[in-house]
C-alpha cells in the first residue's frame, strides 16, 4: 500500500462533501488534451506510486456491454465468495459506480485522501482523468485485499491505460461496432484490431464477435498462442445456467447475449459453481441500461446507447410510438446514431449530453431544446397518460436526467439492457 493507506471511513464529519465534489471536480479537469493515448504513460504512474495489481484479473473490452459483462462477472465471483473489485467507465451519476469491491463502491473518504495526497507531491504526476481513476482503483484494490479485479477498458485497447493491468486470467472481447472512429480506427476491421491488443500470449479469449471481426481476433490470437473461446466455435460454454434458461422478459436481447458471455467467461476461468453463476448472471441492471421509470403517469426509458448498433439493438425492441428524447457527445457518429431511434419516435427532441451542443443537424422536424430536463418535461407534453418517452445517445445525457427520475417509481425492466 502507498498512496492512501488505511482509509476504511467515509468523509469525516468535520470534513463537507464540498471537498469531496471540489477534489473531484480537480480529477474531471484532468483531460487527456493532446498527450497521447499510450499504456505505457500508465505503466509510469503505477511505477511512481509503487501501485500494486490484483493477484488475478480479467480484462474486458469491446464496443458495447463491456460494462454488463464485467458487472455480472464480478457478482458471479463474488458470490463464490471470492474478494472481488471491479473498475467500470464510464459513471452514469455517481463516480463511485466506476470502482466497487464486493460490489460496494469506494468509500468518499479513500477517493478524498488519495487526491489530496497526490496532489501535495513536489511533482504531481501528469496523468489524465481515467488514468487516475484507475491507479486509484488499483490502490483501493489493494487496500481491500481483492482476490480478483474485473476490469473495463476505456476506448478500445492498444492505447488504453488499462493495457497496464498484469497477471490477466481472461481477455473479453464483447463485440466490435463502429466508436470512437476518432482513437480506434474508420472501419470495422481497424476497431477489430484494436480491441484485438488485448490478447495477451497464452491467456484464454473469449468473445461474442462474428463475421470479419471474430476472424481478425482468431488470428491474433494464434499468433499469440491464445486460446480462443466464441459461442460459434465452442457454443457449450455459452449456454444459460438450467436455473435462467426459461424465457422472460428480463433475460431477453441483448442482456440476455451478455448473460451468455459472462456465463463463459465464468466456466473458462473455472472458479466458480453453476450456481454462483447464475446468481451473478441475475445482477441487478446498470444505470441506463434501458432503465424504467414512471413519470406523471409517462413511462421513461433511459439508456446509454451511444453508438449506431447500441441504437439499433435498442430501437429492435421498443414499443411503438414513443417520444424520443436525443443527445450525443460532439466527436460521436451522432446521426447515425440517432437514425434507427428515430424510426419508431413519434417525436424527437434534440437537446445536450454536456455542455456542448449535440452534433446533430437541427432539421424542421426536430426541436432543440438545450437543457435536458426541459426536453424532458416538454417530452411529457406531447404523451398521454401510459405513453413512452425514450431518453438515449450518451451515458452523459443520462446522467444529467437520471437524478430526477429516481425520484420517480421505477419499473421493472422489460427491455433488455
């Protein structure tokens, strides 16, 4: 242990939470800016902390339901009664959602205290947001004596911090989708490739891709002398556990395909009963994965989805008419995006995921509203009572929403998320 040593209580009393949201504030202004996308700049600050890594890992990466996946994961082994921590990106509302252990998030006060720390050096280390985010992860881990670290990437893999991670038990490769065209690559076979520098020499692959991508990870992973595990190839390790395996709403989509993929991910690691799996498998839902709420009578939908196929898996499964309420980060293929949502909307409404404009052209059709929560509420003026909104296009936008709408009566899921 070497940053903040000890800290198991929350912010002290003498201490306000101002402190807390001002040194987190610090940590959001971190930006990457133009220093490059590099595990090596990773590899350095984990040098000059004397950061420690987990005894095992696994590491996931991919397009979309990296999140799921590694949530389930983690809650399956946690229920073999293993120490488990869990580093996820992004947070939707609250930053302790992206480092838990045994499924509680990291304490105000252990976040507090190792900023503080690492700022009064003499030097403090030129590190970006998520890096700090992960080497606080890692010293946390530490701390609590974690047995296992689940591990979400960031973007893609060849440049992420999280390529830093040793003694990885298990590469995940969840999908590949056209994202972050700007770090990652135009095409889907550049993003393949990308995501495919996770592979590590001799550590098993699993993963749900197909078609061109699951050919470009088969052969960097024998060249990595990997073996690799997919649900064409070995469907056997993908099936439900008996106890999930009846039809219902909540196992159906696309949780249902990463209820899949984390039970593989479980039996290739072999560390766990088909028990322990199906416990983890049934882990509550993330926030905004296709999250229900009741709103004056309204039914909301929230969802990340922040990318074409995140929005067209969703769009599959709608119910039809709803009002749609759209907001995608500058930088995002925003249109494209928007495209398969829009075909189900009776209406849509554009409004802002931060604090820039959505990169979405403003055509006749579509109103724009900045503030999200005024979209909103105009959304419910054009629903009758048992209508659906639909908010979507960036965890950012559902963010900025979903404080109101947990004071709201939230529903059961009957989307998959």
């Amino acid at each position: 242990m070497s940053v903040a040593t000890s800290i198991r209580d929350e912010v002290p009393v003498g201490g306000p939470q101002e402190t807390y949201q001002d040194t987190l504030g610090w940590l959001y202004r971190q930006r990457r800016g133009d220093r490059p996308r590099d595990p090596e700049r990773m590899r350095s600050l984990i040098r000059q902390l004397a950061l420690t890594m987990p005894p095992r890992s696994v590491h996931v990466v991919g397009s979309n339901g990296k999140g799921t996946v590694a949530a389930m994961t983690a809650a399956a082994l946690q229920a073999a009664g293993r120490r488990v921590g869990r580093f996820l990106s992004p947070h939707v509302e609250d930053f302790r959602e992206r480092i838990a252990v045994d499924g509680e998030g990291i304490p105000p006060s252990f976040t507090l205290r190792f900023l503080e720390d690492l700022r009064s050096r003499p030097e403090v280390p030129e590190a970006t947001f998520f890096e700090l985010g992960f080497a606080l992860a890692l010293e946390y881990f530490d701390q609590q004596e974690v047995e296992v670290a689940v591990v979400e990437a960031g973007v893609g893999a060849r440049g992420d911090a999280t390529m830093a991670l040793d003694n990885v038990e298990a590469v995940v490769i969840t999908n590949v989708a056209l994202d972050h065209l700007r770090s990652l690559g135009s095409s889907l076979e550049d993003i393949a490739l990308d995501k495919s520098a996770a592979i590590r020499p001799r550590i098993p692959v699993i993963t749900g891709c197909r078609g061109d991508a699951l050919s470009i990870i088969a052969r960097e992973a024998r060249q990595c002398g990997s073996p690799l595990y997919s649900s064409l190839a070995t469907p056997e390790l993908f099936e439900l556990p008996e106890a999930l395996r009846e039809v219902s709403p909540i196992s159906m989509g696309v949780r249902r395909s990463n209820q899949r993929l984390a039970a593989a991910v479980l039996r290739v690691l072999r560390l766990i009963t088909e028990t322990a799996i199906a416990t983890g498998l049934q882990s509550p839902p993330l926030p905004a994965r296709a999250e229900r709420f009741l709103v004056g009578g309204c039914q909301v939908l929230l969802d990340g989805a922040h990318n074409p196929a995140a929005a067209t898996a969703l769009a599959t499964r709608l119910e039809r008419p709803y009002v749609l309420v759209f907001g995608a980060l500058p930088g995002k293929q925003a249109e494209a995006t928007l495209r398969p949502l829009e075909v189900g909307a009776g209406a849509t409404i554009i409004t802002r995921a931060g604090e820039e404009d959505t990169p979405v052209s403003r055509l006749r059709r579509r109103r724009f509203i900045a503030d999200p929560l005024q979209a909103l509420a105009y959304a419910r003026t054009l629903c009758d009572p048992g209508d659906m909104i639909v908010v979507a296009g960036s965890f950012r936008l559902a963010g900025a929403v979903r404080p109101f709408l947990r004071k709201s009566v939230s529903l059961p899921a009957r989307v998959a998320g």
